[in-house]
C-alpha cells in the first residue's frame, strides 16, 4: 500500500459507511481502497468459491440419476424425503453460485473500468473492442 | 413327548447338514475396476436391459476405457489451446459418480470439464429415465455429436455454463461441462460450446491419441 494513491488504488465507494480516514460514521462519505493486486485477489476468491458450487451443483445433479431402491412405501417415503432435501441442496447451490458468481462480476467490472480509464490516460487509444465475443471457451 | 424329541433331534441334524455345507474363505473385498465394468457391461447393474426409458441405442459404440483411467487424455494440448484454455488438465476429486479432468483458465474464467459416468454404467438411460418422471424439466435431446446421442439435463445456466451428456456406448455416458469466459457470456450458446467440446473429446478418442 506504499504507492501513489491516486494511480495504484482503486476506490469502492460505499455511501456514508466510513470516513476517509477509516473511522466508522454512519453519516459521512467514505471509501475502500484496493490495490489493482487486492482487487485480483477478491476477484480471484469470489470465482473460486463460484466454482466450487458449480462443482457441487453438476455433481447433485447427477446424482439424480440413482433411483430408489424398490417401490415398496418405505423406499418411495425415503426418496421422496431425500428427493425433497436434495431439491433445497440443489436451490442453495445455485443461489450461493450465483451470489459469488456476481459478486466476481462486480469487482471484475470495477477492476476493467478503471484500468480502461487508466489505459486511456495514458495511451489516449481504444482497447480491444469489449463487446465483441473473444476466441475459445 | 416322542414328537418333541424327534423334532429336536432332526432340527440338531439340520443344523450340522447346513453348517457342514458352509466355507469360510478368506480374503478381502476389493472394488470393481472400470476396466472390469466395461468387460461386463451388458445390462445394467440391476439386470435391466439397456437402454431403457426410452434412451436411443448406441449402434457404434465406443471404448472409452483408457480414458476413464486418464480423463485429461479426452482432449489434447492442442484441442485445449484452440479453446482458451491451458494446454493440461487437472484430474478432478470428488466427482459423483465419475471421474474427470477440468482445463481451467482462471484469468478469462472460461473452463471445460470432461467427466466419465463410470460410477453408474447405464448410458443416457437414466438421464430419460429422469426426463420422464420430471426431474429436469428443461431436458432437451440435442443433434448427435459424432453419430452419438447427446442431451442437456437443464439448458444454459444464467452464468454462461452448461452440461451436455454423450452416450458413448449404451452402457457409457461421459459429460461436457462448460463454463464461458467472462467475455463471451451472453455473446456466445453455452450448450453449443459444450456440445463442441464434446466433439473435440470425441474424435479424440476415435482417434486414440
């Protein structure tokens, strides 16, 4: 955290959460400061922890290829029960991907915009067209 | 009296007869190798036949055997690096039912995922079987990838990802899972992406590399 302020951080405005100088105040402007290394860092985090519950959503949906063990009340109660369970796994799988996943997203956003004015201070060009679709994956 | 008697004699003689006929052999449990399912795979591990539940028949099957040993041979450097991605994979841990390799680029996020079913060798059965009792209501029977049959449980993910299911055999499904780029979410079908990839592993194996 020893660089230039102005050029190496970013700044994450939260509204009336902190002061500038790190105090808390519910009233008065504030901010977070990241480094372009913290920021990568964040963002790195969020699309690991995104992953993982992609990685453990494919895997519950694959699960469901297995089926109860015969159709007697007892099995079909069971899975029913399991089934039931394994819809609310399923739900929370998603819902935490997603969270994370735009959480990522945000950063990510946040990181481009300002490395893009960054890029453009300093070069006065365009970058590689942003919206047109990239080669691969 | 004499009934009681006769009863427990017989009932002692059928003890000895049943105990004489019983062998105690030792030795330990060892788990089926996927290498032994795929000799034995002519049914499904209940006795069903396959496939079932109206899954479509494998007329060519083909032997993923040495890739389910080594998922990360499924795709080669090259085939990878056309993708985006590093040119080898990881062997994936903990994977339901499988076994996989994962090519990630954490810089564009993009990521392709080839896992081999061999924990249940029933092919796309029951990926059908599932179909029909509504599990995935957004199951879709996509064109065949390389002659072979291809779903997707539930389309696209609203975070550019997709799993496309391939029966390779009627007893042997394999996945491609994708995860787009950053840049080409909304831009680019995640399913379609999937379903090439899953043709790259194809002719890769077809090939035998």
């Amino acid at each position: 955290m020893g660089e230039p302020t102005h050029r190496d951080n970013i700044n994450a405005e939260l509204s009336g959460f902190f002061t500038s100088n790190g105090s808390r105040s519910p009233v008065a402007g504030g901010s977070f400061a990241f480094t372009e290394a913290d920021m990568r860092a964040i963002i790195k985090n969020w699309a690991d922890l995104a992953h993982s519950y992609q990685d453990s959503l494919r895997n519950a949906d694959r699960m469901a290829r297995i089926k109860p063990p015969a159709e007697d009340f007892a099995s079909r109660w069971h899975a029913g029960a399991a089934n039931r369970s394994g819809e609310s796994y399923k739900g929370y799988l998603e819902n935490n991907q997603n969270y994370c996943f735009k959480q990522a997203q945000l950063f990510q956003k946040a990181l481009d915009e300002y490395l893009d004015i960054e890029h453009a201070n300093v070069t006065g060009m365009n970058t590689t067209a942003p919206h047109s679709p990239q080669p691969g994956i | 009296m004499v009934f009681r008697r006769s009863f427990l004699a017989a009932s002692i003689i059928g003890l000895v007869f049943v105990s004489a006929c019983t062998t105690i052999s030792p030795g330990e449990s060892q788990p089926v190798t996927s290498t032994a399912t795929n000799s034995s795979r002519s049914s499904g591990g209940n006795g069903e036949e396959l496939p079932f539940a109206g899954a479509p028949k494998v007329d060519d099957p083909l032997d993923t055997s040495r890739y389910e040993q080594d998922p990360c041979r499924a795709l080669t450097a090259d085939q990878t690096e056309s993708l985006n991605l590093p040119r080898t994979g990881k062997t994936m841990e903990n994977v339901a039912l499988g076994v996989g390799c994962s090519w990630r680029n954490s810089d564009t996020w993009g990521e392709a995922e080839i896992v081999f079913i061999v924990g249940d060798p029933r092919g796309l059965s029951p990926e059908y079987e599932s179909k029909t009792q509504g599990e995935f209501p957004d199951f879709e029977e996509l064109p065949k990838i390389e002659e072979y049959p291809a779903i997707t449980r539930k389309g696209p993910g609203e975070n550019g990802d997709c799993t496309v299911v391939v029966g390779v055999a009627d007893d042997m499904a394999f996945e491609s899972n994708i995860q787009l780029s950053r840049d080409n979410i909304g831009k680019k079908e995640p399913c379609q992406v999937a379903s090439q990839v899953a043709g790259l592993a194809i002719q890769t194996m077809k090939r035998g590399a």
